[in-house]
C-alpha cells in the first residue's frame, strides 16, 4: 500500500535515528503519510549521504545502529507514520578497504575469494588507483602484516609476506596505481566514474540475497512499508531487479529512473513508479514562459554562452567517453568481434553519444536502440561496418554480455555528460537545467502540463511526485524565482550585461551561470556563493576539472564572490533586482508546490522545503533544518493564524500542512484528474484541475497579470469553500486569490 505522502530526511551521523524519532511527532503534525529516508546500512564511516554502503548487512551505528532503528520505527508506529527506506543495489564502497570485508577478502584472496562474483571485476590483478603518481610505489611498506601507503592499509596474500613492500606488492590481487589512470583503464565497474564505488552483480540470486537480506527483514517484519531505489539504470537488468525485489518485497517500490520527455516507464515493470524526476519537469515548467526563450537566446549568444544544446550536449557525452569513463567504452569494445579494434571502440563511444534516452532496455526498447545506432550509421559513414557487427551482436543476443555493457554504460554517459557537464555550460536558463529536465524545451504549456498529469492519474497514481531532491541542481524555490526572469527578460539581461561590465568572470558560461544564482539564491553568502560556483566550474569542464586543475582559475572564482558582494553598488543593484522579483517567486514557489501536493501521485517533501529553501546543488541540500522554528510557525497556524506570504515562509507551510492533513483525513478527494478552465482576461495566468471533489488552481506568469477583473474559474455546481482561507467561492477569481496566489476549493463544505 502506498503511502498518503513522504517526507525525505537525510540521515547522517549528526542526524541519526534518535533525531528523527525526534521530529516525528512534527512530521504527524505536518500531516506526513511517511517519513523517507536516505541509506541506513553501513557506510563509509563519517557518511553524510549514506550512498556508499560497506555492510549492507546491519543497520549504521553511526545513525544508533539496530536498537537505534528499532526505537525510530517504534515512535513511528505510536504515530501512525510509515517509513519509506532508500535502499543502493547498484553498488557498494570501497574507498577504505579494510571497512568492506567483501571487498577486502577479494583484494586478498582474488579470484579464489568467496566475493569475487558479489564484484563486477573484469580481471585480475584489480587496479585500485590510489597513488599520487606511479612513482609513489616507493611509498609502499609493510606493517603489521598489510600492505600500507600512508594512511591506506591493503591485505596480503597468504604466503606472499616479503621484506621489499615492491615485491610484495608485485605479487599481490590488485594493484596501486596512480590515479589519473583510472579513467581510461580501471578494471571493475563502478558508480558512473566515481572509482571508490564499485559495482556489484545484484543479477545474482546469491548476490542479491546477501546485499538485500536485511532491508528485506525490515520490510518482512513491518518495520518498513516502502522502498525507494537508487540508479536501477546502472544494474544488468533493471526489470529482472524490480521483479525480483517487488516478490520479495510486496511492498511499495518507486524507482530513480530518469525519463526523458516522452519517454515512458515500462509497464511490465512491479514498481509503483519514478521518483519523480518527471512530474518535477512538468509542474515547475508551467510557471516559465515561453515567450523569453528567444531574449535569453540572444543574451548568451551576446555574451559567447553556447546556444546550440543539442551540439553542446553530443560534444559533453563525448568528452566523457574519451576520458572519465573510456574505460568502460573500451571494456565494450573488447566483446565486439570481428571488426578492427579501435573502429569498434569509436562506434561503442558514439552510439553512446546517441542514445535519446539514458537507457534502452532490451527487447523492449528496440526502438531507441535502432534510433541511435541509425544516427552513427549516418553521422559516421566510415564506421558502418563496426556498428554493423555491435548491433548484429547485440540484437543476437539481447541479454548478453555485450548487450548489457552497452545498457549499462549509456545511463552513465548521459547522466556525466548531459546532467553533470552540459547543464553547467548550457547556462541560457538555468531554471531549466534539472534532472529528467531539457533545457530546450522552454517551458511547458498548460495543455501538455494537464495530459502529463492525467496520465499520471491513470496509470502511475501511486508514483511518488517531487520538486526538489538531494540530487536537484537547485530547490524548488530557486527555479520558482528564476522562472520570474523569464517574464522579465529584456531587464534581466540589460543588467547582465551591465553587470558583467563591471565585474564579469571570465568564462562565459560559468559567468551567466553566476549571476542567475546570484539572483535566484538571494540573500547567499561568499562562501556558500564560491562552494557552488566552484562546483560548477569543476563540473562544467571548461576551464578546471575535479582531475585537472586551473588553480589560477578556481582562485579568481572564489574571489569572484567576495568581490560582488563587497561592492557597495553592484550589490546593491542585485539586491534591488533580487527583491524586485522575490514575491513573484513565492507566488510560482506556491503555486508549484500546490500543483505537485494535489495532483496526481505520491508527493514528497524534501526536508525543509516547507518553509522558503533557497538550497543549491549539494552538498548545500543537506544543511541543517531548524525543526524548532518550523514547529513554532505550526503552533501559531493551529492557533488560527493565517499568515502573509512574506519572508518568513508560513504561507507555504499552510499550504503543506492544509494539503497534506487533507490527504491524511480525506483520501477519498485525491482521485480522478480533471483540467479546470477559466475565462475572461487573465485566463491564461491559472492553471486548475479537479480531482474529486477538490479543485487546485495557482496563479501562473504572476508579473504582467492583469487584474483578475471578471475572470472567472468554471466551477462544477455545489458549494465551493477555499480550505487555506475559509472563503466560499463562486468561481470569481478576484476574490479568491485575494489573500493567496493559490486556492483549495473543496467541495460540499459550507
């Protein structure tokens, strides 16, 4: 059974499980269907995420271990309150060996070792590329009987023990090697090209049994109702997983699968559905308007910021396959027969470049395949005859190894190359730049906004909906104050452009990049400021990469946002602009929030976000929450108090709070989806539907909206009564959207 709603928390060691238990009692209060949580099996030790599980056989002490997680689940229970648990198949860690005992049975005992098919190693000696450089081998020594570089400790082999740590070495199961080598020649798979994850055979039976037989005991003993799981694109095969898991489990299940515009997650599948990547896509797209697409063009065609996604995005998935993960592409490479070697590995790189979608799941998805492997057909005339032999290969045998490789990698090749590199360099308008998002496609029509979500309601309803994750380039209130850009695009870039005058970054896109945060985050401090941009320079590969560095580069970055900040004009000028625009921000942050809450699916809020939470990429998301000011403003709301949409943010804590106590104590409204039209002058600033007895309607494109005048929502007959303000209503827009942006008719209260 599905939960009424989630609440996501991110555990980590100085918020474990006693902190959660904590916050129940709020959660309930809020109207939470479930609390959802980030990783809770071991990881890494210090973990603030949790997604780099080394025992995924017990509970993280650090969070207060079994007994720990007993107490949580307990409290919950007394409150009524599900528990939704993230779990991580794709892969496990292994940056501290000696804190993976699988791991580090087989660095000891390699092939031999009762683990090595629980990895998805691809030979031995397995390379492990920790060292400063290949010549830091004379760094090695041997104590207490491991293998140790300075504060890395590996095992020895039995029988291999020696004087000379070379020689020891030497003989080992793997090999230290410098760290710049992985990319084009590590040996294991791993967590897209994070070489301290590495990827792990769940399409095992026995594999499976051991890395899930403790989540499948929480579930088994009640303790859990639902799962959520991580990168499915990433395992051999996805749909086998979910089978298996949703048998095992009989819980629900959503998946972190991104889809792409169009793209449809298979029906064969015994999950409830995404993550949400998809509805997060939809809803915050209605609020940006189309019309700016061409203003923001010219603005970053003006300032040399590239404007041709499309060539910017196959130039990323490029670079990725010839550098961070040409590794994987030549792995693929090597299973292609008959055909010269480096043809088919050029042919396995572009194909990946190719894929429309992050994954085609075979058979089932021939059609994507036969689209891409068509486009390197044409764009590469003189590969013709490799891509002929991968795709004969492939279609031979669609669940083989060679098929799997290429299914496997072309998810991690879109994900680094479009998500990680071209949004950071796309930066016309970042307010589109987000995961499942396209940048391309400016906005969304509310005709294709209601079709997303009746499909939704008719064959996903129990999907989990989101707008903002620990994995959103930005918060949902950043993108709903950017999207305000967008209906003010000449001002916004006459003040790019001027500002930019006075103190630019010198690379194009990581400059507009900046000044849209800038604006989109207000008020934000140089460090948080300079952590982010950082990040995206980093990210962007343009001028610096995490690999290597332009620290001449990076330093002027970082004094970037001291400067601007200090400057009494400039910033003055940006903190004019950014409150010029904030409450046209909080009326789409109300208005998107209202739409995901009330419309089709299973919503989840991000922790914190029921307050305003102007949060960037992380790890800026996982900040602390100041629970004790969000149950001080739900005291005052219990009280009566109908608060202004001002700074403090209770105007969007009403909305949850109202939203989420209805789908707690009237589930029954929370079905069916119906578009609700209105008419007069300021028709086209609404966007409302009906569900069942419930009508959701937000304000849209709040800058040049005329005044509602005599527009008009055509209401179904019955008495209609606003729930966050009490007001009865007859459909006129002016006097329902007086107080708020947004309105929860229910009907048949009086």
């Amino acid at each position: 059974m599905a939960p009424r709603s989630t609440y996501r928390v991110q555990m980590r060691p100085a918020f474990g499980f006693p902190d959660a238990a904590a916050i129940a009692d709020y959660l309930a209060d809020l109207g939470v269907g479930a609390l959802y949580s980030s990783p809770i099996l071991t990881p890494t030790a210090g973990s603030t995420h949790g997604y780099d599980v080394v025992d995924p056989t017990r509970a993280n002490p650090e969070l207060g271990g079994e007994d720990g997680r007993r107490a949580l689940v307990a409290r919950l229970r007394e409150l009524g309150l599900d528990l939704v648990v993230d779990i991580v198949p794709n892969h496990m860690a292994v940056e501290v060996p000696s804190q993976n005992a699988w791991w580090w049975d087989v660095l000891e005992h390699g092939p031999d070792s009762a683990y090595a098919g629980y990895f998805d190693i691809e030979s031995f000696p397995v390379l492990l590329p920790v060292l400063g450089s290949d010549d830091d081998i004379t760094e090695l020594a041997v104590e207490d009987g491991k293998l140790t570089y300075y504060e890395h400790e590996f095992p020895i082999a039995p029988g291999t023990e020696g004087d000379d740590a070379r020689e020891v070495h030497e003989r080992q199961h793997y090999r230290l090697v410098d760290w710049r080598r992985a990319g084009a020649e590590l040996n294991y798979r791993r967590f897209f090209d994070v070489t301290t994850l590495a990827g792990v055979r769940v399409e095992k039976p026995e594999v499976f049994d051991a890395t899930h037989a403790e989540v499948l005991r929480w579930v088994a003993e009640g303790d859990v109702q639902g799962l959520r799981v991580d990168h499915p694109d990433g395992l051999a095969d996805p749909g086998g997983y979910a089978k298996r898991l949703a048998e095992r489990a009989g819980c629900w299940i959503v998946l972190e699968k991104i889809l792409e515009p169009g793209e449809k997650l298979s029906d064969s599948w015994p999950v409830a559905g995404t993550t949400g990547y998809d509805a997060l896509r939809e809803v915050c797209g209605v609020f940006v308007d189309p019309a700016a697409e061409a203003p923001f063009t010219e603005l970053a065609r003006s300032l040399g910021v590239p404007t041709d996604f499309e060539l910017l995005r196959e130039e990323c998935r490029q670079l990725i396959t010839t550098t961070s993960l040409a590794a994987e592409v030549r792995r693929i490479a090597d299973l292609v027969t008959g055909v010269d070697p480096m043809d088919a590995r050029r042919a396995v790189a572009e194909l990946m470049v190719a894929f429309p979608v992050y994954r085609s799941y075979l058979p089932e998805g021939e059609a994507n395949w036969a689209a891409a492997v068509e486009r390197v057909r044409t764009a590469w005339p003189e590969l013709a005859e490799a891509v002929a032999a991968l795709d004969t290969q492939v279609r031979a045998d669609p669940t083989g190894e060679l098929a799997t490789r290429v299914q496997q990698t072309s998810g991690m090749v879109v994900a680094k190359g479009t998500e990680d590199t071209a949004f950071y360099r796309y930066s016309r308008f970042v307010g589109l730049n987000e995961v499942g998002g396209s940048p391309d496609h400016f906005g969304v029509p509310v005709a294709e906004f209601h079709a997303a979500q009746a499909e939704r309601e008719a064959r996903w309803p129990e999907a989990m909906t989101a707008l903002s994750t620990h994995d959103t380039k930005r918060s949902e209130d950043v993108r709903a104050r950017l999207a305000v850009l967008a209906e003010l695009p000449e001002e916004f870039a006459a003040a790019v452009r001027r500002w930019t005058g006075k103190l630019g970054i010198d690379e194009p896109t990581l400059n507009l990049l900046a000044w849209q945060t800038l604006l989109g985050a207000w008020p934000i401090g140089p460090e948080r400021l300079s952590a982010y941009l950082d990040k995206a320079a980093k990210e962007a590969k343009v001028r610096t990469t995490w690999v290597d560095h332009d620290e001449e580069f990076e330093a002027a970055v970082q004094a970037w946002s001291a400067a601007v900040l200090a400057d009494p004009e400039l910033s003055a000028e940006v903190r004019a602009f950014a409150e010029k625009i904030t409450p046209h921000g909080w009326s789409n942050a109300l208005g998107q929030k209202l739409l995901q809450l009330a419309g089709p699916g299973i919503p989840d809020v991000y922790q914190g976000t029921e307050l305003w939470d102007l949060s960037l990429v992380d790890p800026d998301n996982r900040r602390d929450v100041d629970f004790a000011e969000r149950r001080a403003l739900l005291a005052r709301l219990d009280g009566g108090w109908l608060p202004p949409v001002d700074d403090t943010g209770a105007a969007k804590l009403h909305l949850v709070r109202t939203v989420l106590r209805l789908r707690r104590d009237r589930p029954e409204l929370f079905t069916g989806y119906r578009p609700v039209t209105a008419t007069g002058t300021a028709a086209e600033h609404v966007v409302a539907f009906e569900r069942t007895g419930l009508i959701a309607v937000a304000t849209r494109l709040p800058v040049h909206a005329p005044a509602w005048g005599e527009t008009r929502l055509d209401l179904p007959d019955g008495g209609w009564t606003d729930a966050l303000t009490g007001r009865r209503s007859d459909g006129g827009l002016a006097d329902l959207l007086s107080d708020y942006p947004v309105a929860l008719l229910v009907g048949g209260q009086a």
